[in-house]
C-alpha cells in the first residue's frame, strides 16, 4: 500500500514542472530553422499528439486501478519484455537527467557563474535535487506545487515587458510556405514536451482518480499554449531569421528589454532565477522515476538508497561531453528513445491490451 499521495492540481502541476525544462531556452531557435514563421503551429499539433498520449497513458493505468506500469506491464507483455521495457525507462529517465543537468550547468556558468568550474555547479545541483528526492513523491509535489505557478508568473511578466519591441507581422504569412516545413517540424518539436511518460509510474499516488484525466489534460494544454506563446513573442521580437542563429532566444528576448530609468539592470540574471527551478524539477522528477523503477526491481523497501547511488553515474555521465554540440548529439538520441517510450509504447501496451482482452486473458 502505497502511502505517500498527491492530488489532482500536485499532479498537473509535477507533470508541468517535467516536460518544462532546458528545452524552454533554445527550442524557439531549432522550430524556427524547420517551421520558420509558423512554428507556433507545429507546438500545436505537437501539443495535440502529447495530450493523445498522456490520455492513452492513463486510460490504460484505468484498466488496471491506476497501477504503475511495473505493475501491470507483465500482464500485457510477459516478464522479459517487462524487464526489458523497466531497464529501458531507467536508461532513459538518468540520462535525461544528464542531459538536463549538463546543459544547466553550462547555461549558469555563462550567465551567472563565469569563474566557477562547471564540474562545481554540476554537483551543487545533483546535491539539492538529490536531497528533494530521497524525501519521496509527497514534497516533490509540494515544492512544485508552491514554486511553480509563481515561477511562471514571473517569466511570463518578463517576457510582456518585450512587448514594446514586437512586431506581430514578422509572424505573417501563415503557411507561407505551405504545410510541409511545419510537418517537418514536429518531431524536433516534440522533444520539448518529452518528460510526461513518467506518468507511467506517478498514477498509483493519486488521492483520487475521478478527475485525472482532468488535470492530465489541463497540464498538456498549459505548456502547449506556453511554448506557443514564446514561440510567436520571440519571432514577433527578433524576426524568424535571427532567431534560427540565437543558442537561446528566450535569454534573449530577456536581455533586449530596457526597463525605463535603468534601475534594474541584467535582466538576463532574473530569467536564469526563474529558470533554474525548471530545470531542478525535470532532474527530481526523473530521478524518483527511475529510483522507484529500480526499488521495485531490486524488491526495496525505499528509493533513498537508490537515489543516492545514482549520484554518481549521472555526474559522470554529464560530464563527458566536451562541448555543447556533444552535449546536443546526446540529447538527439535519448530523444529518440524518449519518443518511443511515450508513443510507441503506449500505441504497443493498448494493442496487447485490447489482443488479451479479445482473448479474455485478462
């Protein structure tokens, strides 16, 4: 019996905090080089395939009394398969983390800690998300429950004051060059909203399920309108060109803001306070993913001890690329798997799903 739940709004908010991470700071960058102009709906149709998904995800978690996937994977797949599909999700869930903490490492030694050598940071931050996620689900939530409405507040206050400098028509014409650079887009797209297949092991600490669907689909659409509105606040700033060369456009957008009588001043200093917490987030949540994953494979009474031993190797793991174009390869692949692990796998369970009830194996 699991003890330690979450509502409906810890849960919206958790699966926010996830899927919002690094990725807020340069996909603006990466959409516009595919979809130009009409990034903003590629994030859509984006978005609408995330929302399928996570509806898919729990639906299926339904059919089970809202079990973990550990749980009711071996029903669908058989114990190899099972195994296999956990040790898939552990790889994938610690190295995100890597990716994640790497870039966050490096974006905070360029903007706020120039001196200090970045193994320094990358420590500092794998100790407090560590710390957060050996006192389990129910202060994970919590934390993010208190600090991220007011977090994205924030950004979202920042990033209206750019308004005086935007041009709504650089976002014209739409679909100027036809549907398929938006197409094209997608899947580069999709990667910024990774991160919500934790889902798969977050549904047995539910309070109460009646309304999940609810809160699942208001957190999908919430990023989804978010990243749109950066993605046309962005272009509508700096025009489609300059923005496919900017390494990240949302700092940017920031740094271009004077603010009346210069009493405040590197305002590029208030967006990296506001985002940190993003980025601190995506690393607790996978972590306590994977360590739970991990618990239940090794027949542990906790996740602590797993935590903790997984300090290590995402801290050198993090540390091996060289540069941030490394870092970025790295980050391609494990969106790769990313992407099977959240639509293909759900697409695969519902199909053994619905051949064993077909079967009445079930």
């Amino acid at each position: 019996m699991i003890k330690d739940k979450i509502t409906g709004p810890q849960l919206s908010v958790t699966i926010i905090s996830v899927m919002v991470g690094v990725g807020i700071l340069s996909f603006p960058s990466t959409i516009a080089q595919t979809a130009g102009v009409d990034g903003w709906i590629g994030i859509l149709i984006a978005g609408g395939i995330t929302l399928t998904s996570t509806l898919l995800i729990t639906l299926l978690g339904s059919k089970f009394q809202y079990q973990s996937l550990y749980d009711y994977g071996p029903k669908l797949v058989g114990r190899i398969f099972h195994f296999f599909f956990m040790v898939l999700f552990i790889g994938y869930f610690l190295f995100f983390i890597s990716i994640v903490v790497r870039i966050a490492a490096d974006v905070t030694k360029i903007f706020l800690l120039d001196e200090t050598p970045v193994e320094i940071i990358l420590v500092a931050i794998l100790t407090v998300c560590t710390y957060l996620v050996v006192q389990g689900i129910n202060p994970i939530a919590r934390f993010n429950e208190s600090l991220q409405p007011g977090v994205i507040l924030i950004l979202l206050f920042v990033i209206l004051l750019s308004f005086k400098d935007a041009d709504f028509g650089r976002n014209l014409p739409i679909l100027g060059d036809g549907i398929l650079p938006v197409m094209k887009s997608i899947p580069i797209i999709f990667f910024a909203f990774l991160g919500f297949e934790v889902l798969f092991f977050l549904l047995p600490f539910l309070k109460e399920t009646k309304k999940v669907k609810k809160y699942v689909s208001i957190s999908i659409i919430s990023v989804t309108l978010f990243y749109a509105f950066i993605m046309v606040i962005t272009i509508a700033v700096f025009g489609q060109k300059e923005v496919e060369y900017l390494q990240y456009p949302t700092i940017a957008l920031v740094k271009n803001i004077e603010v009346p009588g210069t009493f405040i001043e590197r305002l590029e200093s208030i967006m990296m306070f506001v985002w940190i917490p993003f980025a601190l987030t995506t690393i607790v949540i996978l972590n306590y993913g994977a360590s739970v994953i991990t618990m239940n494979m090794l027949k542990l009474e906790e996740h602590r001890a797993v935590s903790l031993a997984f300090f290590p190797f995402t801290f050198i793991t993090a540390v091996l690329p060289i540069d941030s174009l490394q870092v970025s390869k790295f980050a391609e692949y494990i969106s790769y798997l990313g992407v099977f692990l959240s639509i293909g796998l759900p697409l695969l369970l519902w199909g053994m799903y619905g051949i064993k009830k077909g079967l009445k194996l079930l």
